[in-house]
C-alpha cells in the first residue's frame, strides 16, 4: 500500500483499516519524515516512524531494513503510545536499518539553508544525509549499536569528512566522536528488545500464508527514481521499494494498492500543475485540515490530477485505489479535474519525462458536476449521491485500476469498501 501522489494520501487510515485483518504492517522504506494520523474512537493518534500497524493488537508491525530510525523519536514514540495504554512490544526493528545520527540531522538543516532559495524544502529530518551515507557505505546500522568498537570506527570514518565539511564549507563547530558513540550506545539496551531478522521472520510468515502488509511512507511522486526529481525524498516509496527495503520477492507481492486522495496535495517546493492559489485552494486547506504531521506546515492544495494518478498505475503496477476524503469536496457546484496538460502549446496524455516540460505544464481541465449532500455516513457505494458516484467512476477510468474503497471521513469506519482488499 503506497501513495499514489505527493504523500500524505491518508495512508494511515487505509494501512490501520487492514491492520485488524492482516498479521504483519511493514514500513519498507523512509523515516520520521512520514506522518499519519490515525483516528480510532476518539482518541487520534499522530505516527511518524511506527507503522500504522502498531495500532491494532493482532498485528505484528515491522521496521524494514530500507528504513532509516532516528533512535530519540523512535523511542519516544513508543513511551508515548505506552502511556496511552497501547502494547508496543511485538514491534520488530531491522537490524540493517540505517540509523539517523544526530550529525546527519545537522547537515540535513545547515545544507537546506545553504541552498536558500533553491532548498527542496525537506522536513529536516536527516532522510537524505543518512540515506547518502548507505549508499556511500559511512552509515551507521542498527546492528553496530551492538559493537562497540565496529561503531566507533564507523562513526570516526562518517566524520572524517563531515566535520571538514561542517567546518571548512558550512562554519560550524567539529563534532566529537566520542560524543556520538556515547550517545548512540545509550539506545543499544532500549532497542534490543526489538532487533530481529526481519527479512527471515517475513519470508517465513509468507511461507505459512500470513498476510503481510508493506506500508509505503511518502508517495510516488516523491520517489527518488519516479517523482519529481530533485524535489523528492531520498528512498523509493514506490512498489519495488517493498522488495529491497524489506527483503521480499516480487513474486511475493500479490496486492498493489495506491492511495489516491480525491483532490491534491503537497508539501515542501517543486512542481505541482493543478496547485491552486484562490479561495479554492484555501478552501481545501481549511476543510481537508492539509497541514503537515510531521513538520505543521500549511500544505500546497489542488484539484484532482488523472495525469499522476495514471502514472502511479503504470510505475506500481497498481492493482487497486483506496480514494480517500471524498467528503472533503461536499458542496462544490462542479469540480475540476485534471485530464491532461498543455505543454508548450501541445495536449500531452502522460507525465513527460522531462522535468523542464513538468514545469511547464499547465492543467487541462474538465469539469464534473459536484453533490451538496452529507456523505459522512455512507456505508455502500450506492448510498452516495449520483453525481458522487459519477465523480469517483469519472477517476477511476481515467486512473487505470479500480476504485476498492472510498474515505468519507476520518474515522475507521468512515469507508465503503466496494472489493476486499485481502
Ligand atoms: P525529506 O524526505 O525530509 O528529505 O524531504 C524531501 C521532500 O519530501 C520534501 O518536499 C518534503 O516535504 C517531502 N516529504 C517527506 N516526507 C513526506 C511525507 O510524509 N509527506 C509528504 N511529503 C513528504
């Protein structure tokens, strides 16, 4: 289950209405850059780094190795359900996740202000310096919290260069070594308890057919490889980023399902083609509460883009949509949907490639008639009102797979479900 556009889709809410009936919630790639809120009962619960999963007793929610943990948020996220009477202890942590040291939060936020006005306007997290260390073999993995010696010669050899770099590029004081070790190993007890070999316990749950759900953070658009590049996230939210960030197959894999909510969003720079900057778009901001999880920052808002939606089907393989706040767009007399672009004068069917053409991309509209009922406690497609109906069958044929599910609220129980997911 993965985001269909720019991220905050309502994952949260899709991922903790399957989690009653699956055995394992994974998150595969990301960190505590992601935010969900959940809404069970009336308690809500704000998640950046646990799977949703966490939420629902029967589950067992998994931390992949393609995740990157930021050990303080980590654990205060889990004192905090604690205190509110949540069992946390089935969570299980990959041993080779990277972890979020605290330099890396450092250069995240000194390498943003450097760029000024070209920044990409990331949550400031550590997601990219630590997902650049992976790949450039300096990071820190869970597992070396464990050795002390393996640690402090890692930490050494990851700041070898970035002290030269805080100091000499970016003016800042050196970071001791002994400091990071120190406070690095001072997580290694609090952790233990869930360290495990994830990719072996969720091969041998696929084995005995347990149902296994992987929880995409951020969304396709934010893929490093697929979205809109170089204002995306450091990891692959999309589908393939559940078979390397939790070490599963592709033949594994029977279910793909986007989460698509019914108008647009965004947070942090980069281009969106049906952003709106009128009371519209104010209206969306203040009815669909778009304001990040994660960072409380305001969220860009637009109408509904069938361009992305389409290009989400094709780079997932999508099998499925869950469409989620429906119930947002109540009392528009028509609403406009994006059914392609004017570039430079052209009508284009497909995302274009090339990041200039995206930037240039303006919507090419149609509009469909909107519904002035309540839709808040439909239960089955049919009690929806026809021009909602027509709406969501309106997406999903310029979408390409099959709308199974519909949000018309925040609650759990606010979603018809028209096809089982499971
Ligand atoms: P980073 O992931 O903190 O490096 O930020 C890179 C880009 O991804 C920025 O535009 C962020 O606003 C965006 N981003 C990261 N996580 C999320 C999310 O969970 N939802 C929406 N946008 C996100």
């Amino acid at each position: 289950m993965l985001g269909a556009q720019w991220g905050d889709e309502g994952k949260g809410k899709a991922t903790d209405l399957l989690g009653g009936s699956v055995d394992y919630v994974v998150r595969y790639q990301g960190g505590n850059n992601a935010g969900h809120t959940v809404v069970v009962g009336d308690q809500k619960y704000a998640l950046h780094l646990l799977p949703s999963g966490i939420l629902s007793p029967g589950c067992t929610p998994v931390i992949g190795n393609g995740v990157v943990v930021d050990p303080s948020v980590l654990l205060s996220e889990l004192s905090g359900l604690n205190e509110r009477g949540v069992d946390t202890s089935k969570l299980l942590i990959s041993g080779n996740a990277h972890i979020i040291t605290s330099y890396n939060v450092t250069v995240d936020k000194v390498s943003e202000r450097f760029l000024g006005k070209r920044k990409i306007g990331t949550t400031g997290r550590g997601i990219g310096p630590t997902y650049a260390d992976k790949i450039n073999r300096v990071g820190i993995r869970v597992q070396d919290l464990y050795d002390e010696s393996i640690l402090t010669q890692k930490v050494e050899a990851a700041l070898d260069v970035k002290n030269q770099m805080l100091t000499k590029f970016y003016n800042r004081r050196a970071i001791a070594v002994e400091q990071v070790v120190e406070e690095l190993l001072g997580y290694a007890d609090k952790l233990a308890p869930y360290v495990a070999d994830t990719v072996l316990v969720l091969n041998q749950a696929l084995e005995q057919d347990k149902v296994v759900l992987f929880e995409g953070g951020q969304g396709t658009l934010l893929d490093i490889d697929h979205g809109t590049y170089p204002f995306v996230t450091s990891s692959n939210p999309t589908a393939g980023g559940a078979c390397t960030g939790a070490g599963v197959g592709p033949t594994k894999i029977s279910r793909v399902i986007g989460i698509l909510k019914a108008y647009t969003t965004r947070v942090g720079a980069g281009p969106f083609p049906t952003e709106l900057f009128d009371e519209d778009g104010e209206a969306l901001r203040r009815i669909g509460g778009e304001r990040g999880v994660t960072t409380g920052r305001d969220r860009r808002c637009g109408w509904f883009d069938a361009v992305i939606a389409r290009y989400a089907t094709r780079v997932n393989g999508l099998t499925d949509f869950f469409l989620t706040k429906l119930d947002v767009l109540t009392g528009w007399e028509q609403i406009p949907v994006c059914v392609a672009y004017e570039i430079d004068g052209k009508r284009v069917e497909e995302l274009p490639y090339s990041q200039s053409d995206f930037h240039h991309a303006k919507p090419v509209y149609e509009m469909l008639p909107g519904w002035s009922e309540d839709i808040s406690k439909a239960k089955s497609f049919s009690d929806l009102p026809k021009n909602a109906q027509a709406y969501v069958k309106a997406l999903e044929e310029m979408s390409g797979a099959p709308i199974s599910a519909i949000g018309v609220g925040p609650g759990r129980d606010e979603t018809i479900e028209i096809n089982s997911f499971l």
